[in-house]
C-alpha cells in the first residue's frame, strides 16, 4: 500500500514531490484483477492473514520468536539485518497501535483504491521509476505466478501515467525488493536523480 499512499500525497500536494520511486506497486485495479485472474478466495485470504495476525495474542507472537520457531516468516515479514534488529521491528508489529492500525487499513485499502481510480492519473513529465519484483521461479503454479502476466500489466500501466519512466525489473527475491534486491531499488533512485540533473527546476 505505499505506493497507493505516495501516488496519492504526489496527487494532493505535486508541488513538493520531485519524483517518484514505485517498489513493486499495488495498483488501483488490483482487488478487482486478483478476483478475474485468481480468484476472490485470494483476495478473501489475504485480508484473512491480515485480521489473523492483527488479532493473534501478543503472547503467542513471542513465544514464536523467543523458541525460534517463527524467526525466519517473522524475519521476512518485518525485515531486519540482524536478530536484535528482528526482534525490535518484531516487538513493534506486536503492540496494540500497530495492530489497531493494520485493522484499519485493511479497511480503508477499497476507499483508498477508489480515490485513484477516481481521480485524473495522469502524472506529465514527472520522473518515475517503477521496480518489479523478480519473476516467479520457472514451472511455479503458485497464485502469484499465474498472476503475473496480470501483475506485470499493471506495472506497465504505472509507468505509461509519467512520459519520463523507467521499468526495472529486480533479480531475486519476492515482494520486499528493498530487502531481496536493493541494489535494483537504487538503480530506480538514482536514474530518478540523474532526470532531476537534467532539468533541476
């Protein structure tokens, strides 16, 4: 959802936003796709995982960590260099706010794609670099993998809404591209800056 969260501050306030760097982005017709191509049990299920995790005891969550039976999907969920680092990011996915706050965006994700929709996409000559993720292993039949070619679609369209944009593509990895492949994420950043050099008003 951040990348609905920056294209719409972009919308409301373009006159302090220089560019924009688009990780693996969710796309305001993406509910809508998910349920042509896959199914609206894919949809169902991932705001099942959300509410699942929001509501499942704080003690639970540590008891996971601390046995190290939850360390690596915890790991990959909150990022982190190092256990110390895990454990930090992880106490703060376990407090009250976050998961009040979670709840509430899971909510609001149907508002929030709407108002893009809703509104005029077109972004001029406003540089814009849009980073995918890796595409799934050969032969995978996992959802995301047969959802793809739907994914990669959508990635296209956002880079057709600026006429300065760039499609990058990371190597490795899922979803957490800066995590995964950060050197793809800064490749976008910084041919971001190199069209700002170009044209520094």
């Amino acid at each position: 959802m951040g990348v609905i969260y920056a294209r719409l501050f972009q919308r409301r306030h373009p006159e302090v936003v220089a560019g924009l760097v688009l990780v693996d982005s969710s796309h305001e017709e993406m509910l809508g796709r998910i349920r042509a191509e896959v199914g609206s049990w894919a949809v169902a299920a991932q705001v099942g995982m959300g509410l699942t995790m929001a509501a499942a005891p704080r003690s639970l969550g540590r008891l996971l960590i601390d046995t190290g039976l939850g360390r690596r999907p915890m790991a990959r969920l909150v990022g982190g260099d190092s256990p110390a680092e895990q454990r930090r990011q992880a106490a703060l996915y376990l407090t009250s706010a976050f998961r009040r706050a979670q709840v509430a965006e899971l909510l609001a994700v149907p508002s929030s794609l709407a108002e893009l929709q809703n509104g005029n996409r077109n972004l001029g000559s406003l540089p814009v670099a849009v980073v995918t993720a890796a595409d799934p292993p050969t032969g995978s039949r996992s959802p995301m993998a047969r959802f793809r070619p739907a994914w990669v679609a959508m990635q296209n369209d956002l880079a057709s809404l600026s006429t300065r944009s760039t499609r990058l593509t990371a190597t490795t990895g899922g979803h957490f591209v800066h995590l995964d492949d950060p050197k793809t994420v800064l490749a976008g950043l910084e041919w971001v800056l190199d069209r700002l050099a170009e044209s520094p008003d």
